[in-house]
C-alpha cells in the first residue's frame, strides 16, 4: 500500500492521491515532472528520471533486484525443503506471483529487463544484458501460470483472506496481455496479440468466477452506495482480487494503518484534503450515462441529452460522481468528535451530521475575481480549505455504520482518523472486466465488450437499460474502445490506475512525436490506429492542455468588500444574515455564533432553516434540486489557478516528452552494472552520456 506522497517509489504503485503519476492525468492538476514543458527529464544528475529499476544498491531490503533475490531465494529453499508437497505448493504459488508483479513493475516502465531466476551472489563482476520485452512477458505470463496452476484448489477466505489466489495470478496476467496488445508494445495492431489475450482472459474468467470473485453488490444500492462500500469491507470482498490488509492497532511492530482516510477528509474534521481537478469533475458522465455537453473529449461517444450546468456540477450526474467527489452542501458523515483537533472545528452531532461547507469568500473584489488567490473557507477551513474534494473510497458513516478506523481522541496531536484498517484494493473484479472489454473490442467482439461495460454501470447504480451504451455504434471498433476507456476513467478514477491507460495508448500525443526521440528506429512510429492513437479514438491529446481547478464563492456582495483578513467570523456572520433575514449588527447575531466559532449553528437551533444540504441516503432527484436552488441564491462557481502559469504570468501547457513512455535507466543504475544497455533516447553514463541503445519494442 502506498503511502500518500507526491513522489514516485519504486516498490509501491500509485495509489490515486495527489503523486507524479495521478498529477498527469486529468485527476489533479499541477505540472509533475512526467508533464512540466520546462524540465525535461534526464537519467544524469539533474532532474532525474525515476528510478523504478534500481533503488539502493547496499541495502538488499530496499532494492528492486533485491526484492527478485529474496524470492528466488524463497523458491529455492521451499523446493529443497522437507515441508509437505501441498504447504510447498502454497508458499511456491505465493512467490511466483510476487515475482511476476515485481517484474511487471519494471517492464511496464522499461519494456525488457534481465530475467533472474536464480539466487545469484551480488558480485562486482557479475554483468545482466536486458532481455527483450516480448521475453519478459512470457516470463510473467509463465509465473503467473505456475501461482494459479499451484494455488488452483485454494480458497481466498476466512483466515486465508488477503493472501494470493489462482484468481489474483490470472487477473494480474491480464493486466500483462493488456499491456502487450496495447499501442505502447504494439505499434502496427498486431490482431493476434488482441485475440491470444482475448481467448485467455475469457477462460480466465471462468476460474476467477468460480473461486468466488464477482462485482460487490448488494440488495439495497442507494445513490451508488455499493460503489462506495466496497472499499470498507473488513472480511471477504468478491471485488478484490489483490488487496493488502491493514488494521488499527495504534503503535509496535504490528501497527500498519491506513492513510488514505485522513489524507482525504477536510481540515475541520482533522484530514488534509485532496483536491480534483475541474477538468475530471466536469468530464464524468450525465445521469443518462453519455458525456457532457461540454465536452470537447472522447468525440466519438454520444452527448448527453442533459444539457451540463456547470455551476451545479452534481446536477444529473453518473452515480459514481457522488461517491468520487465531495462540494459544498454534501452531507459526508463520520463518527467522532473533530472539536479534539480544534475548538473552532463543528461538531455536527459527533460527526454524523457533518455536512461540508467548503465555499468561500474574499477580502476585497479584485482577489475574488483573480483566479491566482484564494479565498477563505467555512467551517473553521479558512485557508485550508479546498473547491471540491475526493471523495472516492471514503469510509462513509452513512454507507458503513461500523467504520474501520479509530483514533478520535481529545487532544491535538491525537485526534482524527488516524488509525483505519481499510483494505487497500489494487486489482479489483470491474478492472478484470475492463481489462476484458477492452481485448474484446481489440478482437472484434465489440458486443461483448459493452455488456462488460453494463453490467459495471449496473453495479453502479444504472437501471438495467438505462446505461447509456445502447447506442454506442457497435460497427465502429474506435467507438467501442474509447466507450471502454472513458468507463475506465470513471470507474478506476483516484486508484492510480488512469496514467498507466494514457501511457499504454499514448494519450500525451497519440504516438505522432517519437520521431523527437534521439536515435528512434523507424519501428517505433506507429503504423495502426490510423498512425495516432487520439485522432483514432477522438480523444484530445494531454499535450498542451491545461487543468484548473474550481471552487465555490458567496455571490457578489454576500461578504466582499472592506473585510479584513482576520475577520472571517465577521464574514460568516455576514452571510447568514443574509440567510436568516436579520441585521447586520453585532449585537443582532444569536449567541451560538460566537460559541460556534468559525463553524455551522448546532443541530438544535433553527436559525439556519434556510440552509440546504445534499443527503445520499435520500432520492437524489429531490436533494439535488433543492441544494441548486441554494447555489443560484448564494454561490458562484469560480475557476480557480491549476497548472502552473510562467514568469510573465501566462498560462503554461501541458508537455510529455515522447522518450518518456519508456524510462530510462538512472546513472547509479547503470553504475552499478556496466553492462547494462541504455533505453534509447537517454544518456549512457557508461558510454560518455552517449545515447542508448536499448530498443525496449524488440
């Protein structure tokens, strides 16, 4: 599980919070180093690429060939040992897997790399050529194999639950020949690649099926809450194929808690807050399952027949929408008491009112009109507070009433959710659909592939019929896979999953600027897909784009003006006079105003009868009606500065450097064995900063 960093490491995955990966995507905004147009990436000593290859050489535990070590060491002694053949064929399918995701880690961002399958001594002279690609597939692929054939009649519940089946080796060796037929290996569309995958995958899903796996759904899926539940299932979970277990046990050796919780919940209930990009908020699809009006992406795909309001962004959306994101008005209870942190945070009956209030006001009128500054926020969020929030595998009170975490106690620096036992799910079961859909569509079974897609937005809350693929142009190959990646998009949103989609289909620049890259074969320019994979699908490359975010002021006199920086409370007080009709005095205001600081009146007093908020438990038809009659009267939805701007003050793109869909091999990397081979397009420190010669398609 990773940890909520903005870096890249090379032993976890991203995890969608706010890191290099998911800020080059259009789930955060802020140039990364993958996407800044004015630091381009070298394997030297200045701004270097990520090293997911190499680590520490003098620490074996901290090193990625280590790692491969310890497993082959592991395989070694299990097959020479004298324990019985089925505890051997346990721990043997339990090592074959990990070793297939270790290299998957790497061939993902490298193509090939040497294949070590025995426990070799870390000698000066010892020296590994990279294998090709194609070979490290099959190695992965033959691992993979050997885990499912050895844990075939194991059953991944009860006390076995979090550890490796024949289910997770045959979702990830999907994931594998996913990554073989895609346009990153496959540059001419290699049909083959497509139909082996797709005859695979289909048999695969018999096993995976059969061992229990399946879509979490329930009886009672209000609003989209089987989507958000699944994420806070504490025993077995059909969705989650590989998952690693946390609990909360509060400190030695076998603590091992879960961040996520409080890295996504606002300031005032003691979390930090993660905050989405406008562009996926406004992206994701109507009620009626088909894009914005607004959109000026994935063109190939219907609009929807709801015209899109973009100052009510939770107006007529995808289910999904409400459990991805949270805005001001929503109702996104806990269970604790936050006042622990702060005094001046609301109590909102122990947390299981709480609302969010996250709009904001200015100080004078030229800062709220400039979308460089930023605003003061309700609630005792002041400057912390963000436009919208990610809401997506939240432990919601209101969707799991016994919740995974604890912690809440009534001192400062001990207080929040600081100690949540939710499951982390790498590969859940719709990835295994997705992931199935999309080879469909790659070998002609376009049908298939949108029933795929269906029964995902079934599980999401879509009435059977209603999911807005009934008119998708079956006929049309590019129309069914950009309807398959744009359910990609939605479904796997803020799971760190969506950069790895726009490398494997060169989303940047749809493949037309390899010929940038120094020393490119003629192999690498891509022959399918029309020769640009973004003209094929109708999808606008990242490449000069930008992304802003968004948040939601008072209206034009509902506190602007004169108000100084420290008189926030003046400003709340201000505005529910507006609110609740009486004078503008001081000595007018209810007393609960100054016992509540910052926040919301108590539950008990009707002073704020007038104020509206967004329940989920409830028919949303309704609540989102009323929560945008409250928008129209108070707030304005203004953009707010995302990507970066240069020093003139200009707004600056988006730029992903073509040699970046495979990495190059740090200098300490290629230090530490002189006979490794340089990735094309990147300096050999071994050969006076020459470039590679590494072919990562052969």
């Amino acid at each position: 599980m990773p940890t909520t960093v903005s870096g890249d490491t090379w032993n976890y995955p991203s995890n969608g919070s706010a890191d290099n990966q998911s800020k080059s995507t259009e789930e955060y905004a802020g140039f990364s180093k993958y996407v800044d147009p004015n630091a381009e990436m070298t394997a030297l000593s200045t701004n270097t690429v990520p090293d997911f290859f190499h680590n520490q050489a003098n620490n074996i535990q901290a090193s990625v060939w280590g790692r491969i070590r310890n497993i082959n060491d592991a395989i070694k002694g299990i097959n020479e040992g004298s324990l019985d053949q089925e505890v051997k064929d346990f721990y043997l399918g339990q090592a074959y897997f990990f070793r297939a995701w270790c290299y998957y880690q790497m061939v993902k961002w490298y193509g090939g790399v040497p294949i070590i399958k025995t426990v070799e001594e870390p000698l000066e002279t010892s020296h590994y050529h990279r294998a090709s690609a194609k070979e490290c597939i099959d190695f992965m692929v033959e691992d993979l194999n050997k885990s499912a054939e050895l844990l075939a009649d194991f059953k991944p519940s009860g006390n076995n639950w979090g550890r490796i089946s024949a289910g997770t080796a045959l979702a990830l060796k999907g994931r594998v020949l996913l990554l073989w037929a895609s346009p990153l290996f496959n540059r001419a569309n290699e049909k083959q690649r497509w139909t082996d995958a797709y005859n695979t995958m289909k048999a695969d899903l018999q096993t995976i099926n059969s061992l229990g796996y399946g879509l979490y759904q329930t009886s009672n899926n209000v609003n989209g809450s089987d989507f958000a539940a699944m994420f806070s299932q504490s025993g077995f979970n059909p969705e989650a194929l590989f998952v690693t277990l946390f609990n909360t046990i509060q400190s030695g050796d076998t603590q091992k808690n879960n961040p996520w919780e409080r890295s996504i919940r606002p300031k005032n209930t003691s979390g930090s807050g993660l905050n989405p990009s406008a562009m996926l908020v406004d992206l994701f699809p109507m009620s009626d399952g088909h894009r914005p009006t607004t959109s000026t992406t994935y063109t190939k795909l219907p609009f929807s027949g709801i015209p899109y309001e973009a100052n009510y962004p939770f107006m007529n959306r995808d289910p999904r929408f409400y459990r991805t994101f949270a805005f001001p008005g929503v109702k996104w209870a806990f269970d604790g008491n936050a006042k622990g942190a702060d005094e001046k945070n609301p109590d909102y009956a122990n947390g299981h009112n709480y609302v969010l209030q996250n709009y904001c006001w200015y100080e004078t009128d030229e800062d709220r009109d400039n979308v460089q500054k930023s605003g003061y926020f309700a609630d005792n969020l002041q400057s912390n507070g963000k436009g919208m929030y990610v809401r997506k595998r939240s432990d919601d009170l209101d969707v799991n009433p016994t919740p995974l975490y604890s912690g809440w106690a009534a001192s400062s620096n001990q207080s929040g959710f600081l100690y949540s036992g939710a499951p982390y799910i790498e590969l859940r079961y719709a990835e295994v659909l997705l992931n199935l859909a999309e080879v469909c569509v790659g070998s002609g079974h376009n049908a298939e592939a949108i029933d795929y897609l269906k029964q995902i937005r079934q599980r999401a809350g879509y009435a059977a019929g209603a999911e807005g693929l009934n008119d998708i142009n079956l006929a049309d190959e590019a129309t069914c896979m950009s309807a398959v990646l744009y359910e990609r998009m939605i479904e796997l949103a803020y799971e760190g999953k969506r950069f790895d989609d726009m490398r494997r289909w060169l989303l940047f620049d749809g493949g037309a600027n390899f010929s940038e890259v120094e020393g490119c074969p003629a192999t690498w320019q891509l022959t399918g897909w029309d020769q640009n994979t973004c003209k094929w699908l109708g999808f606008t490359p990242f490449n000069g784009q930008r992304r802003e975010n968004m948040e939601f002021r008072l209206c034009d006199g509902l506190g602007n003006g004169d108000m100084a920086k420290d008189s926030i409370l003046q400003c709340f007080m201000k505005f529910y006079a507006n609110l609740i009709k009486v004078n503008d005095a001081p000595d007018e205001y209810p007393d609960a105003f100054e016992e509540g600081g910052y926040g919301n009146m108590p539950a008990d007093v009707n002073y704020l009868t007038d104020f509206v908020s967004m329940d989920l438990t409830k028919p949303i038809e309704t609540e989102q009606e009323n929560l945008k009659k409250f928008y129209s009267q108070y707030f304005v939805r203004k953009m707010k500065k995302g990507d970066s701007y240069d020093s003139n003050q200009i707004p600056e793109t988006m730029h992903y450097f073509a040699k970046y869909y495979f990495l190059g091999l740090t200098q300490g990397a290629l230090n530490t064995d002189t006979g490794l081979e340089q990735t094309i397009g990147w300096q050999d420190s071994n050969n006076g900063n020459a470039n590679g010669t590494f072919d990562p398609l052969k």
